[in-house]
C-alpha cells in the first residue's frame, strides 16, 4: 500500500477519530449504546484502515475481500460503505486528497504550490460488467480490452496526485476527459505541462505544454 508500519499507525489514530465521529453523526435512533452487541471482525482501527485501503488498492470482488478478513460477502460489502466515507474523511482531515475540480488560477496554486512541472496521464481500473448491453458498450475500452473506469490525474514533480478527476467511462477518449474537466486554462503560464500523445492539441491550449 506504500505505507510503512509507522505510518499507518499515525494514520489509524486519525482514522479513529473520524470513524467515533461519522458513527456517531449518523447512527440510528436506538437504545444501546456505541460498542454494545456483538464485536466485529475488524475490532481495531488499524484492521479497519488495512481492509479498506487493500480494497482502493487490489478492487477485489467483495467474495474474496471477505475471505481475505473471515467475512461473508454481505458483511464485507457493508463494510467498504461505512469505511469509505471514514478515509475520505480521515484524509481531508490530513489535506493529502487530491482536488476533484479547479475552478481558477488560485486554486491550481492552492492544489500545487511553487511547482514548476505537472504531468497529465489517464488511468483506467476494472470495472463490473453492466448487465445492460448499452452500457457495458460504452464502458468497454478497446485500449485495456475490457470494461472500464477512467480517470485523469495531475501530478507534480514529486508524484504527488493534486488533481483526479470524476470517474467516466473507459472507452471515453483521454483529451476529451480533460477538456470536461477544463483545468488547463487555469494552469499558469509558467508551469510546464507534460502530456503524453493521448492529450494532443493541449499545446493550443497552453503555451508550456
């Protein structure tokens, strides 16, 4: 995951944090208390943290995301809602996540401070096929072969994401994913751009790419 012992220790601190805060903001109106009932098989912070960062990380099927923690497909499903909106939260706390939209100049220099260079790839990850013939045509890409999500991100020099933008389908072309997220005229003038051959005419766009 990238993530040394130590760190994920620090970050399960917060992590805790936030999961006693979200619980609390939207538990349902009952009589027990917080921690009364049976226990779970994620009983620490740090179990917690692991399973859903192993999901982001591998987006195995909830059958063997269970097998992996001694849990039922329903159980682990249910998990991964409740523990997402945790590390969304524990992560803003830290201000790691990146930007999912800019609107100005401001907030790209908000988004990347004092860089010099951005990079600009697409990615795509595996995806469910849709039962629905239509769709599983639009989210097949010819590139992974398969149905997929897309994403564009924006990194620094460091490799540090700062931009990610909405998830689409994978047969949708790179260039024109970034052109719905229309961020590059909010890059100045004196960044450079790098964009690999499926961004072409980004240098019309910006006079450093």
């Amino acid at each position: 995951m990238g993530l040394s012992l130590e760190e994920l220790k620090t970050l399960s601190a917060h992590f805790s944090s936030c999961y006693l805060t979200y619980r609390k903001n939207n538990r349902v109106a009952h009589q027990r208390k917080m921690g009364a009932g049976q226990k779970g098989f994620l009983p620490t912070p740090l179990d917690k943290l692991v399973f859903i960062l192993l999901y982001l990380k591998c987006y195995p099927t909830y059958d063997l995301q269970g097998f992996l923690f001694g849990l039922e497909r329903t159980r682990a499903c249910r998990w991964v809602k409740l523990l997402l909106p945790v590390l969304e939260m524990t992560l803003g706390h830290e201000c790691v996540l990146p930007a999912r939209q800019i609107r100005s100049m401001e907030e790209f220099c908000h988004a990347f401070p004092g860089v010099r260079d951005v990079f600009i790839d697409g990615t795509e990850r595996p995806v469910q096929k849709p039962k629905n013939t239509r769709r599983r045509n639009k989210m097949y890409s010819g590139k992974k072969r398969q149905t997929t999500g897309k994403v564009v991100m924006m990194t620094d020099e460091t490799r540090r994401v700062g931009f990610l933008s909405l998830s689409k389908n994978g047969r949708r072309h790179d260039k024109r994913l970034l052109d719905k997220a229309d961020i590059v005229r909010h890059i100045p003038s004196t960044v450079t751009v790098w964009a690999d051959t499926g961004f072409q005419g980004i240098n019309k766009q910006h006079p450093m790419a």
